[in-house]
C-alpha cells in the first residue's frame, strides 16, 4: 500500500536542479503516471477551503491510488494528501503549550504591492499568490512578533498541511541543542552515535558530515537517482515506507538499506560537496532517538513545541518500525508553523514561554556554513531560482543560509519556510505544485525575503 516517495521526491529535485517547471520530456514513468486519475490538475486550489469536491467518492478514489509518483504528480488526490497526511499513514503528534495565543496583527497593505521577477514578468505579491500557475494555498509574515501578511487562497488557517523537506528543520534545531550542551560533537565518527550503522562506509563519516549533507555518499537525491527503480535513494524512500524494494519485491528496513550505501566512486571524500539526501536527515534522528533514549517527535515536544504557543499539535509521519519521518511527512498549521520559526527571532517571547534558541546555537549554525562546498552542489543554483539571488551556504538541515544571517529551507510541491533573525521576520509558504503541464516554478522565497528587507527599511 504505501509506495509515497519522501519529502524530496522527483518534484523538488527537478526544482532544485533547474528551478524550472518540467523536464524537455517527461520520462516515461510520468506519462503513466499521468494517466491515472487524479493525477492532474483540473480543480482549483480554493476548492481545499470549502471541501465540498472532497466527496466520500473522491476520498475513495484517492485512497485506492495513493502512491509514489501519484502523490508527486501533484494534482487533485495530491491536494487531498496534502492536507490529510495521516489518513494514510501512521503519525504521532508533538503536543504544543497547554496555553495557546492568537499572534497580534499589524497588517501592512504595503506588502501586497510588493514585486517580484517571475516567468509571467514582474508579479505583485498579491498576483503572485492567486495566479492559478502557483496554487498557492497559504502565505503567512510574522515581523517582531506579530502578523504583518497574510493570505490563505487554498486551505483554512487552522487546516494543516505538508511541511514537505521544510520539516527537516526540526531535526537541525533538536540538533543544535544537543551540540549546545555537549551531548553530540560534530568531529566524531556518526557511527559512535548510530551504532546500528558500525562496520559500514557510515564508520569514515563524521557527524559533522552527516549534518551538513556532505557525507561523499553515493545518495544524493537527482532527477536520475529518483527515476531508477533500484537506486539506493529510491531503495532508501521505499523502506522508510513501507514499500517493496523493485528488483526483489522485498520490504527492507531502512536501516538495512542505510547500511547498505556505497562510497562515490569519483575520489570525492566526506566535506568535499553539499549533496543533499534525506537519508541523512533519517539517520540523524536516530541519532536523536539513541542519544536522548526517546522517540524524536516525545524529544521534539520536550524542547521546542511544547514551549510554543501553538494551536494544534506538530504531527509526524511513522515509518514501519516507528521512527519519525520530520525527514519531509510532517504537518502543521501555517501559523503555527511560524510561530516554530518565531523562536528563532528576538521576539520568541510572542510565541513561546521560554526562551530556546539561543545565541550560541545560532553561532553553530552559521559556523557550519562553508561556502566553498555549497558552490560546487545544486544548492547555490536553487537559490538563485527560487529567491532571485544566490544564497552563501548550506548548514544543519537549513537549505540557504545568506551573510546576513538569514535561513531558509524549501520543500517538495512548493513549500518554503523563512527565518531572518536580525531583521526579525519570518514567513511560511505553503501550495501543492507539480512539475508537469507547465506548471512548477517556485518564486515564494523571493517575496519572502524582499518583504524582511522592505519591513527593516532596506
């Protein structure tokens, strides 16, 4: 039954190599998939606010094809799986602050006038987000600690929704914690956290490697791998699911197929290039689990979510054997949402009753920033496509890291969170977004980011 690729599937790899729409030609793969039903766009994303085509018929029809490629084809199910996440897999739910508050609005109409260079020319903010290119479902700015934007064209505020590979994230702020306190050093080897993984290749990777997605791994998620069958990225994204490997019909565990990854074979050595593979995200939050002796999403409660003045819980995907999958199938409101991303500004105390992120973990943040090893990956050119200009770095989970001390992290089908510390601004993005039919380019970042500079007067 479960065959849906992870977070950053076929879609957000195609968006990160090309930051373009779709492939020349679609790989034959997707043509079929195209076929099925509810595979293509044909309802509007404001449909997902009232519900009323979400019919018992369509829910059924929806549950009978969900799958891999369907899900990431993006269309009307897609839409349906995106915001119903654990009517199809197991989940467990990160419970927030027992008091919940409502952020303050300080509206700024000035932001709906703000432009942006897009594929349809230069788009105001507010065309941006109802333009049926886009399905944008929601957009929400928080500056010094109240509501200065929003808009939800294709959900309510209280629905949740795919966090995407944007949830890799709380997997990098648990991280940053635990190297706060001593608990992990980065220049250890990985396998003396994970000894589930001793006696593999893993035992000449460090932690710091492992953290920074530049283990020099053969998994790197590109368009190739994805496409392969029997690749080990494909391998790895079937067992964290559940699903059976292609060539065997077997289902793995995905710790087997962790254990079992091969070295690139082109001489290029652990820090030498960002590669990005949700395998590692995987692999470090059972490093969490073993470290604390706690499941990631109770250790994710402890520490961030349960400080937060959130609405609703955080929930997280299960793989087969329970662990966690904030790896890319996890959910939140968008509000909520920010108000996580809030805890990383001086006005934290809007949104939670502590104070979490600290100054000595965002200096461990940015201390593992090389800028060096993020010009030689597929990164730096994302950066340029989704915000229109490049970012500096890759570091702990967080995609785009900029001078400025600005972070960023995307996710499959078109979601973006951005934190801007200095300039005290964050914002959420979330839409259902397929490659194929013309559709596919991702400009949110790019008015994210112009509106934290626009709000501090720049």
């Amino acid at each position: 039954m479960y065959k849906f690729l992870n977070s950053v599937a076929v879609i957000a790899t195609i968006l990160t190599l090309s930051g373009t729409a779709a492939l020349a030609q679609d790989p034959p793969q997707v043509v079929e998939a195209l076929k099925v039903e509810g595979a293509r766009v044909t309802l509007p994303v404001s449909v997902a606010i009232t519900k009323d085509v979400f019919t018992p018929e369509f829910i059924r029809s929806a549950r009978e094809n969900w799958g891999n490629f369907h899900f990431q084809m993006g269309g009307d199910h897609a839409l349906y799986y995106s915001m119903h996440l654990g009517e199809f897999m197991p989940s467990a739910e990160a419970s927030p602050n027992v008091n919940y508050k409502v952020l303050e609005r300080d509206l700024r109409p000035e932001l709906l006038h703000l432009k942006q260079s897009t594929s349809k020319g230069d788009l105001t903010l507010q065309e941006y987000m109802v333009d049926p290119l886009y399905r944008a479902q929601a957009m929400i700015m928080v500056h010094k600690g109240k509501v200065v934007y929003e808009n939800y064209p294709g959900m309510r505020p209280t629905d949740r929704h795919l966090t995407a590979s944007t949830g890799k994230i709380t997997v990098g702020a648990v991280l940053m914690q635990l190297i706060a306190e001593g608990k992990v050093d980065l220049k250890k080897p990985f396998t003396e956290y994970v000894t589930e993984l001793k006696g593999t290749v893993w035992d000449d990777v460090s932690t710091y490697a492992v953290a920074n997605m530049t283990t020099g791994l053969d998994n790197e998620e590109t368009v190739e791998a994805l496409l392969q069958p029997d690749s080990p990225v494909t391998r790895f994204l079937a067992a964290t699911l559940g699903s059976p490997r292609a060539t065997t019909g077997v289902v793995e565990g995905w710790i087997d197929v962790a254990r079992d990854q091969k070295k690139l074979g082109n001489g290029e050595k652990p820090g030498d290039v960002t590669r990005y593979a949700s395998l590692n995200t995987t692999v470090l939050t059972r490093l969490i689990e073993n470290i604390e002796n706690k499941p990631f999403v109770e250790v994710f409660e402890e520490r961030f979510w349960s400080k937060l003045y959130a609405r609703q819980s955080m929930m997280f995907g299960l793989t087969p054997d329970g662990t966690a999958l904030p790896v890319g199938l996890a959910m939140a409101t968008p509000e909520d949402y920010a108000k996580f991303g809030v805890m990383f500004t001086p006005s934290w105390s809007a949104v939670a009753s502590k104070r979490v992120v600290t100054d000595e973990m965002m200096k461990i943040l940015y201390d593992n920033v090389d800028k060096e090893r993020y010009a030689k990956g597929a990164k730096l050119k994302s950066s340029k496509a989704q915000f229109n200009e490049a970012a500096q770095g890759y570091a702990l989970q967080f995609d785009y890291v900029w001078d400025d001390g600005a972070i960023a992290k995307s996710g499959n089908m078109g979601q973006m969170i951005y934190i801007d510390p200095k300039r005290d601004f964050v914002s959420v993005y979330f839409s259902t977004i397929p490659f194929v039919d013309g559709y596919g380019e991702f400009k949110a970042g790019a008015y994210q980011r112009a509106a934290a500079k626009m709000l501090a007067g720049e």
